[in-house]
C-alpha cells in the first residue's frame, strides 16, 4: 500500500491510487484530500464549470452551494465515484 506522499507527490498506478482511497487513505486534512481529486479525479470540463460557477472543491466537500449549482455538484460527485468504483462523495 502507498503513502500519503506517494500518492501526492509519486506516480502510482491507478489500482494503487483506488486502493489508497479505499482502505480509508489518512488524508489528515482538507487539503490534501483536494490535491489528490485535483490530481486523479478533476477533469478539465468540470474545472471549468466550477469556475463558471464560482465553486471551489472545498465549498462542494462541505456543501457549501445552493440552488441550480446543486444538480451540477450531483453530477461531479457521481463521476467521481464512477472513476473510483464506489460511492466516496455526496450523500
């Protein structure tokens, strides 16, 4: 299994980088959980709409959004769990 820093600042493969995820990865803070959906999850579309929609990933992780947004958020998260395999995001 990899490390925090491996996963950050390494080149795992894709299996590693799920199974860092899944066994519950220490990502300690906030920060470093946004790094890694930077890294593996964030494609350049959705950054776009983020930015079109004055959203950060830290304001989605603690649902800071409303209204239309609020669907748009859905859908990022649902791709992000598609890509893992597994339902890490949304409630």
């Amino acid at each position: 299994m990899i490390d925090l820093d491996e996963l950050l600042n390494g080149t795992p493969t894709w299996e590693q980088v799920v199974e860092f995820w899944k066994d519950d990865g220490d990502f300690c803070e906030e920060q470093y959980l946004v790094a890694a959906i930077e890294k593996y999850l964030l494609t350049e579309e959705q950054r776009e709409l983020m930015f079109k929609n004055h959203l950060t990933i830290e304001k989605m992780l603690n649902g800071r959004y409303m209204g239309l947004v609020s669907n748009m958020v859905r859908d990022i998260f649902e791709l992000w769990n598609y890509k893992l395999g597994w339902k890490e995001f949304g409630s």
